[in-house]
C-alpha cells in the first residue's frame, strides 16, 4: 500500500470531494514534483502596521518562513517531496521560491502526521526551528483550506518552547483548481492584534524536473518513482504552454 501524505490522514473521509489538481497536489502518488506559476501579488502592511512586523519578516527572511519583499508578477516555483523519515513517519516538504528582481527568496517547510489531536506538525524553515500546527479541511467547492494552530520554537531538539499568543502569526491558505492546468493560491498571514500583514495570491501549473531533481527522484520505501506516476499529461501541457 503507498504511503499516504499528512494532508490524506488529516481530511481523509472528504479526499474524494477534493478538485482533481488540488489533490494531486496534497496527495501525490510520486516522490517528488514541481509547480511554476507566478505570484501575482506579494504584500504587505502599509503604515504603522508594517513598521511593526517588517523585523519579523526580516528575520523570517533569514530563517526562510516569511518574506520581507513586496511585488507583482513575481516567478515562483514549489517543489514537494514525499518521504520516509529513518524513524518510518511519512514526511512531505513544500520548497517555494519566489524569484524577485534583486534577489530569490525561499520558503521551506516539512510536515508529518501526529496521531495525538489528528493534525499536521509543520517544521518551518531551513532548519526547522518553528514547530507549528497545521489544521487542513475541505471547502464546499472542493477546496483545501488550511489553517495554523499553536506554535512552538524548538532550538533544543525535541524540547518545544510554546509561543505566546502575542508572538505567534497565524496563517490561512487557500487552494483552488482554477481550471484543467491551473492551481490557484491565496495565502494570508494575521497577527491578534495587529490583523492581515503578509501575504501572497496566484497561479502555478505542474512542471516538468529540473535536472538535479530528476536525478534525485527516486522511489522512496513504499513510494513511487515520479517517473512511472500518471504525470505526464499535465507536464505536456505545461510544455505546450511555454512554447
């Protein structure tokens, strides 16, 4: 039996009423797989409000959780791994990039499934440093809608240091099909107090590999190599597109 993905243990029971690509997306079948798109607008507070939070995004720049930048059109590209960790959970990493003018940003994050409160942990940034809770459900239009929980730092292993309401943000993305090729995203970012002051919304499409990943790709413990997954339809596509 393949392994399944955080997202199928969570919504599992309302899988079937997910839109087509947006399940593909959170329930792959395959090791690893690419989407490009462009973020058609990336924001952020104007006014005292983005005075306070922008040293957060700084930083969340530096650990790659946030982004400080703003922009319209801006290239982006995620890449998504399905794994089996050596202590035998099923792990899926979400890679962003988003290309700006002056400089890529990246936005790492790698999640598993605990059985204790049926919810996804997500390890955020480059080294995983922030521990947060991920809620995913099903819209009525077939959706994925998720939404963050309780946070943590975790600078000592296993050791958790709970955040405190004031210092945690919390996130809510949305997931659409927008057509037969098309994803669509929106992702906003909320603080209690001080409301909406990040965000990004667009459209990305599945990619064929990068050479590095191609070489990469490979089937993992239960796992099926991309190269025998029911991917190539959706890559033409995408390929017909480019040209």
């Amino acid at each position: 039996m393949p392994a399944r993905s955080p997202f199928e243990e969570v919504v599992e029971n309302d899988l079937p009423r997910v839109a087509p690509l947006v399940r593909k997306h959170f329930a792959p079948r395959c090791a690893i797989q690419r989407y490009e798109g462009v973020m058609t607008r990336v924001w952020r507070s104007p006014g005292v409000r983005g005075w306070i939070t922008a040293p957060f995004l700084w930083i969340g720049s530096w650990m790659q959780t946030l982004i400080p930048e703003t922009g319209a059109a801006i290239p982006f590209a995620i890449v998504n791994r399905l794994f089996v960790n050596p202590d035998g959970t099923t792990r899926m990493s979400f890679e962003r990039t988003f290309l700006f003018p002056n400089r890529p940003r990246h936005f790492k994050a790698t999640m598993h499934y605990s059985e204790k409160g049926r919810v996804i942990l997500d390890a955020l940034g480059r080294a995983g440093l922030l521990l947060v809770e991920v809620h995913p459900s099903v819209s009525a239009e077939g959706n994925m809608i998720i939404r963050s929980g309780r946070q943590w730092l975790t600078p000592f292993g296993p050791i958790r240091i709970r955040l405190p309401w004031f210092l945690a943000a919390h996130a809510r993305i949305c997931e659409w099909q927008e057509d037969e090729v098309r994803l669509g995203i929106r992702v906003t970012i909320s603080h209690a107090l001080l409301g909406p002051f990040f965000g990004y919304e667009g459209h990305f499409a599945e990619a064929p590999l990068e050479k590095h990943e191609s070489d990469y790709a490979r089937p993992v413990g239960p796992l099926l190599s991309p190269f025998v997954c029911d991917r190539a339809p959706a890559c033409e596509k995408t390929a017909a597109r480019r040209s």
